[in-house]
C-alpha cells in the first residue's frame, strides 16, 4: 500500500534522537563520529597499557629492580598483579564493540578477577605480600575492573560504570597521594599499576560512550563540545588547586586532604554530566517540538496530504529533479463536485469525512514519487514527474471512476460502496510543466485551472486537458 505524504516526510526528516537514534548512531549522521571511534580509542589505551607492562616484566626477568620499582623505598609491582593487568589489557584489546564476549575474553578477564580476588583474601587475613609492595587497594582496582569488564554489555549499565569508577578513584587517590606527597597514600597503587591500570579504566568507561547516560559526552556537535570542556575542567580545576593550596598548608598534606579534593573532583565531574543530561534531553524536546511544528506546517491534518506550502516544496523538489533529468512533469487538479451543498445537507462532520477518504482513495493509486496536496477547500493538486499529458489524462480517468464508484455518500451521512447513495464525482483539469521555465509551475497551475474550469462548465465528472495550443493562447 502506498504510503501516505505524513509518512514520506517522517522518513525523509529523521529526528536527531529517540526512536531513531541508534540507526543514526551505526550508519547516520555525523553526530555520532565519536561513538563510532570509541572502539579504536579504546583499543589504543588497552595497546598503551599492554606495551607499558612489558617495562616491569623485563625487570623481573632480567633482574632490574628499577623497572618493578622505579622509585626506592615506595611501592612496587607484584608479578602477580603485572600478569592480570596485561589480561585486562589483552582483553579489552579483543573486545568488539556490539558482540558478546568471546571464551578467550572471558578466559583473560576471570584470571585476572582470580588474581583480584586472592590477594584480597590473602591481605584480608593479615597476611603481607611484601613489605614494600602496594595492599588492598590494588586488589580491590583489579577486581572492580574486571567485573566492570565482565558486565559491559549488561542492562542497566549502571553497575559496569560503578565498578569501573571505583577503580578509576583508586587510581586518583594514588595520583593525588604521589602528587601531594602524601605517605598514606602513596601506597594505594604503586606507580606503574596507576600509570598500567588508568588508562584501562578510561578504555573500560569509553566502553559505554554508545550508552544514553555517556552519549551526550561523545557526539559532535556543539553541546557536547561545550560538555566535553565543562567536564575537562571540573576534574583538572579541582585537582591542580588541591596540590597547589594543600601543598603550600605549613603543616603539610594530610589524607583527609586528598579524600576532600578527590570528593570535590567527583561532585564536579557527577555535576556537569548530569547538567548536560538535562540540557540535552530539554534540546532534544526542543528538536522534536520543532520538527513537529514544521511537519505539522507542511500536512494537512485532515487528509494527511500535504497542504498548500508542502505541496509547493515537494512539487519543487520534484519538477527540479525532473529539469536536471530532462524527464517529463504533468499536473492534475481535482476538484469535487457539489461538495458545498453535501456540507449544507449533510454537515461538516460529513464533508470532513468525506475529504479524508477521497484523500485516502486517491493517494492509494498514486506512485511514491507522485506529490498529493490538499490545495483549497475541496480542491486537491497532483505533481506527477515521469508522466506526460498523456499519462496524467488516463490517471486523471481512473481516479475519476475510482471516486464515482467507491465513494457513494447516503443520506444518513454515511460513506461506502454498494447501492444506494448519491456517488461523489469530481472534474479534473490537466496541463504539463515546462520544465525548462523558471515559471514553468506557475504556468501550468493557470493552464491546468482553465481546464479545470472547462471540465466543470462542460457538466462536471469529467477530465479536461489543458493543450499546447491552449496553453500558448492562455498565456
């Protein structure tokens, strides 16, 4: 069944979000670039992490202390942790974007839980590792990072987003504890698991860009643009103030200093993501009340076709289309007979009725690349490319025959087939478009309503043609 001119232009004028978002997001706009990119990004954090865990690998094996433990005295790495950060690395690098989890990715990321999970049972005992190398908190990121892995795909996103925050704080507090210079602290992580295990934090959260609740971050346009600064700020403002003031405090840094900065910086970034939820979601109400207000400027309520102003755009897409093309333009206006006077018996309910389903029986004889339109009261226009005079005169005929047979309207008010009734008859004038005129349309709407006129001066149900000659001497 053809589709009606409403559904034509929703399918023409995609929204920029809501139930056609995710199409946009694969295949559409350029708004979503970024999301489209997220894998590739994603993929380089894990290559950087992966190549950065061969520097404390190559120190175990060759027995060079200053690669697990560059800094004297702090922190080191254990081979234990090295070998589940390079699985955490290894299987963000074999993660595709919309396919579940292969046997090998889930393989990588439980060993590297296990890993987790054994030393947080090993230190929850009272049992040391070493004296000199990092505690619970490096279990307890690996862990995190790894369930957020694991649930990457899971509905709601929440948990995966949780778990892979709450590694990415570990990785703050040790930043800020070597930044500040704050003993307590320094241990949380040693510094090549926070230099290793940051950027597949930020690899596991760019994980979710194609998620709602990350999607404003990542689309090019100039709200998410103005997000994505609002955002760099709130985490770079708060923390170079915190080393700078709490540094310059005589009695030096304290913990609870570096947990009143990492809350600071966690308002501020929770913040500015949910303030740019909110105008997002009130920009795109705005959008779809706007492409709302330009459908309904261009449709007709009543018969769904398009009204005057639409059909003028539609027919001039059409007729430009044809000019570049060389291909022929014809035009047909109807006109139904009498209809004043089945308002004046009938009512307005009745001739409401009655337009909509001659609308209806006319659009479901038409091409998709024909152009319908209400064009006055109970006047309706056809722009048909591809089609001669010709061809407008035998379509002009069925549609006229259509609505004698089809639409016959009884006294009661009611419309249908079958016996009985007085049948609806319309008059048709016909003209073609020069297409090679500027006012080519203009011309053969003046030529096609002295048709038009003839039909009816002529006993109405019928076609009239408007001929070149007709045509030449009209003008």
């Amino acid at each position: 069944m053809p589709k009606t001119t409403e559904t034509m232009m929703r399918e023409t004028w995609h929204p920029s979000s809501g139930p056609w978002e995710d199409d946009d997001l694969l295949h559409g706009t350029p708004r979503f670039v970024m999301v489209r990119a997220a894998p590739a990004v994603r993929q380089a954090l894990a290559l950087f992490s992966f190549l950065l865990a061969a520097v404390p690998a190559i120190g175990f094996l060759a027995d060079i202390p200053l690669l697990h433990r560059p800094i004297p005295g702090e922190a080191g790495i254990l081979p234990l942790t090295l070998l589940a950060l390079a699985a955490l690395a290894l299987a963000i690098l074999m993660q595709r974007p919309f396919a579940r989890s292969g046997p090998v990715e889930q393989t990588l990321l439980l060993v590297a839980a296990m890993i987790g999970l054994g030393q947080l049972i090993w230190l929850s005992r009272g049992l040391p590792l070493d004296p000199e190398v990092t505690g619970i908190s490096e279990a307890v990121g690996i862990l995190a990072l790894a369930s957020a892995l694991a649930l990457r795909r899971r509905h709601p996103a929440w948990p995966a987003m949780v778990l892979a925050g709450a590694a990415g704080m570990i990785c703050l507090t040790a930043f800020l504890g070597y930044a500040m210079g704050i003993g307590q602290l320094r241990g949380a992580l040693s510094p090549f698991t926070m230099l290793i295990l940051t950027p597949l934090v930020l690899g596991a959260q760019i994980a979710q860009a194609r998620r709602p609740v990350f999607r404003t971050l990542f689309r090019d346009d100039k709200l998410a643009r103005v997000l994505r600064m609002e955002m760099a700020l709130a985490a770079i403002v708060p923390t170079a103030l915190a080393i700078v003031i709490f540094r310059m405090d005589p009695n030096g840094p304290s913990a609870a200093d570096a947990f009143y900065a990492q809350a600071m910086i966690l308002f501020c970034c929770t913040g500015v993501l949910v303030a740019g939820r909110m105008r997002d979601r009130l920009d795109r109400e705005r959008r779809a009340l706007s492409r709302e207000l330009q459908r309904a400027s261009l449709i007709d309520p009543l018969t769904g076709l398009a009204n005057r102003r639409g059909t003028l755009v539609m027919a001039g897409h059409a007729i430009h289309a044809a000019r570049r093309g060389g291909r022929p333009v014809s035009m047909v206006i109807c006109d139904l007979d009498h209809f004043k006077a089945v308002n004046d018996r009938l009512g307005h309910g009745v001739g409401d009725r009655v337009l909509e389903t001659a609308a209806r029986l006319m659009s479901a004889r038409l091409r998709m690349s024909d152009v319908a339109g209400r064009w006055g009261g109970e006047e309706f226009l056809l722009v048909l490319p591809d089609t001669t005079l010709a061809g407008a005169e035998a379509l002009a005929e069925i549609l006229r025959h259509a609505l004698a047979e089809e639409l016959r309207i009884r006294p009661s008010g009611e419309i249908g087939k079958g016996p009985g009734g007085k049948p609806l008859t319309a008059s048709f004038g016909c003209a073609v478009v020069e297409t090679s005129r500027n006012d080519g349309f203009e011309r053969a709407l003046d030529a096609a309503d002295q048709a038009l006129y003839a039909a009816k001066r002529g006993g109405r149900n019928r076609v009239a043609s408007a001929t070149d000659m007709a045509i030449a001497g009209f003008c």
